[in-house]
C-alpha cells in the first residue's frame, strides 16, 4: 500500500468546531455547550481570583470591585448569565437524551430514512423557545430593573 | 443540457506540496451522477484525478466524499439534485489525505476492529444448531447492520475533528448492534472498551453522524441507547439453539441430505 503521506493534515481540528458544513442545529448547539462551559469556566476562575483579593485587606477589595465597576465589564457578568441559562438548558435536553428519551427505537429503515436527531428536534425547539423567555426576563431584570 | 462547473481538490503527493483546487466545465444530461461526472473527467478531460469508487450503487461505501460542504456518496448523489452550477468536490475530513479525493480509512477500520464486531459465542464451544433469534429482536439491531464502512460519520463528527482517540460514531454503532444481538455474548469484552472517556462518553449528540449517514444507520441513536444500558444496565437473553427436529418425515420424492463433510 502506498505510504500515507499527509498524517493528520487534514484533520479539521477546533476549526472543525465552528465551521460546521451544512448540517442540522444540533451540530452548532454542540459548538454553543462548549464555548458557553469554556466561558463558564473562565468566569469561575477569575471571580475566585477577584474574589480573594478581600484577603489583602478592605482598601484593596475596594479598588479590585471599582476597577470591574465598568459598563464592559458589566457586558461581559451579562454574557455570563446568558451562557449560563443556555448551557443549563441544553444540558438538560443532553441529559433527556442521553437517557434515551424523545429519540425512538431502533426500526426497520426505509427511504426516506428518519433519524433519531430529526426525532428529537421538537424538543430542541421547546428548549429554545425557554432559553429565549430566560433571556428576555435575565435581560430585564439586568439592564432595566 | 445545463453547463455545470466542478471545483476539484487535487493533491499528489510526489508532486505538489499543497491540496489546490482545479475545475472542469462541462454539460450534464438529467440522471447523472457525481460519480458518473467523475468518471467523465477521468475518461475524457483529465486522466490524473484519483479517487476511490467501486459498486457505483451505495452498496460498498468506497466513494464517500465532501461534495458541497457535505459528506456523500458520490455514487448515491444526483449532480441536478444539488441544484447548483457550481459543485465543490473533497476528500473526507479528519482522514489522512492519500492522494485527490482519497483518504486513508485506516483509523476507521482500527477503530471498527477495536469495538470486536462480531459474534462472541455465549460459550467457548461452536454451536451445533442454528440459534433461534425472533423478528422483534432482530429488529433491535438490524437497522446498524446496514452500515457501509464509508468513513461519512467520522467525516462529519465533530468531536473526530479534535479527538483522534475518540472510537467515533461508525465503531459504537457497530458495539452496539452486536451488544444488542442475542447470539452474541460479548457484553462484557465490549464494555471495557466502550465504557472508556474516549469511548462512549466523548459523544455529545451533535447528531451530524446520524443525518450524513447515507444508509440510515442512525449512530446517534445507538450510542445514546448505549449511555442508557450503561447507566442503568442491560438485560439480555441468549437465543437458545434450535431442537433437533423430532417426528419429521420428509416429503415423498425429496432426496435425503448428504453426511456432513466438516466434522
């Protein structure tokens, strides 16, 4: 057999994550779980480092808090929560199907063939439409209340 | 007839040092193929262009490709279908690039033989009889066994894109159709190598293996049955073997069997 020469060029890697082709909306909420839990993560990591600054003293705390006292940094607590509400709700739909629920049984296939993803996509769409109520009322209550 | 143009990634490995796109132009009747345009190209335009095709009907999933962003069988895709004047041809992703449009299968089939797809008797012994198997529970299994070894799922899985030891949707798909045999016995040999954080647990359900497939495999939903029997454990039954038949007498005229050649 000839020598593969190109190993693992062509692999897609993280671009691979984000540029998708033209498949269902499952593949991009996938892309969303892990940059909304990556996200998640960093948040986590730098409010415990905020956070500890308290030990240094009162005056040191004081100016850690006026120094994220910005309307960016306000953005970014905003995008945070949002990331948070999807990634709590997507997981919740992960964890339905995981546990084989809305998917179906395995079945004689005919063409057209139906698939357990277009099956599901009833519940992604439920799921949506109570990730954007969140939104709506986690935007109010952020912005305007 | 509409004028279609063809966007072809060509590689050689003893020549260029980087995949470029080259196009062909040319007329298409109704009824063709991309894998007939292939063919064309080959026959008449360009003899150089290298790709994998063999039964030219879906059958035996040499000729998977990315056609127009999206993982095919060349042989299965009508080129009027698509509805486009132009058609993007490449190879596979997340495969080692051999040469044009074929890629090297081999992770796919080291991850197939890794998951042991085949039949593990319930005992050492070779069964002397048939074993008897209802239509309800061949059922279970029989929509994985369709799958063609084409490569399409992994192509489109996007956890393959950063994981290369992810055993990926083809090989759990194929764990699961034997776990769900009822010859089978070999549960317990397929869990050590499934119940793995590489193995069933990196799936996510993007869902891109089970629309891509082009035999209606469906991967995603054997993996997530898989997650399930493994969370909260599978019962099984073991087909039993047949019984010698007792009290048949054979028609009149039928000759009887010969004596077994193979002890």
């Amino acid at each position: 057999m000839r020598e593969t020469l190109i190993k693992q060029r062509y692999r897609l890697g993280t671009k691979g994550w984000f540029y998708a082709g033209r498949y269902g909306i499952e593949r991009y909420l996938y892309i969303f779980h892990r940059i909304s839990g990556l996200g998640i993560i960093l948040y986590l990591s730098l409010h415990i480092i905020l956070t500890s600054t308290r030990i240094f003293g009162q005056g040191i705390w004081v100016a850690s808090m006026e120094m994220v006292d910005k309307p960016i940094f306000k953005f970014g607590e905003y995008l945070v929560v949002a990331a948070f509400i999807y990634h709590a709700l997507n997981g919740l739909r992960l964890f339905f199907i995981e546990l084989s629920f809305f998917i179906g049984k395995p079945s004689r296939q005919d063409y057209p063939y139906t698939t357990s993803v277009k099956r599901q996509r009833p519940f992604v769409y439920l799921t949506m439409i109570a990730l954007l109520c969140l939104l709506v009322i986690m935007s109010v209550d952020f912005y305007f209340i | 007839m509409p004028l279609l143009t063809f966007k072809i990634q060509r590689f050689d490995p003893e020549k260029d040092k980087e995949p470029y796109m080259q196009e062909f132009t040319f007329e298409v009747e109704k009824g063709l193929t991309i894998l007939d345009c292939l063919n064309y190209i080959k026959e008449n335009l360009d003899a150089t262009l290298s790709y994998r095709a063999s039964c030219r009907m879906g059958i035996c999933g040499s000729c998977a490709m990315l056609i127009n962003d999206y993982p095919r069988l060349a042989c299965e895709t009508q080129v009027l279908v698509l509805g486009k004047t132009l058609i993007e041809i490449k190879p596979l992703p997340n495969y080692p690039l051999v040469k044009d449009l074929i890629v090297d299968l081999t992770p796919l089939f080291a991850k197939h033989r890794a998951v042991k797809p085949y039949v593990i008797h319930p005992d050492e012994r070779q069964p002397e009889k048939e074993f008897i198997q209802t239509n309800q529970e061949q059922t279970k299994y029989l929509q994985f066994a369709y799958c063609l070894k084409c490569g399409i799922c992994l192509a489109a899985c996007p956890t393959v894109a950063t994981a290369d030891n992810f055993l990926g949707p083809q090989a759990l798909a194929q764990a699961y159709r034997y776990n769900s045999d009822t010859r089978d016995n070999g549960l317990k040999d397929r869990e050590k190598i499934i119940d793995s954080s590489y193995g069933l647990w990196r799936c996510h359900m993007a869902g891109a293996c089970a629309e891509a497939c082009p035999k209606g495999v469906d991967p995603a939903l054997a993996i997530q049955l898989m997650k399930k029997e493994t969370i909260l454990g599978k019962k099984k039954n073991i087909a039993p073997l047949a019984l010698p038949l007792v009290g048949v007498e054979p028609r009149p005229g039928i000759p009887k069997a010969p004596e077994r050649t193979v002890k």
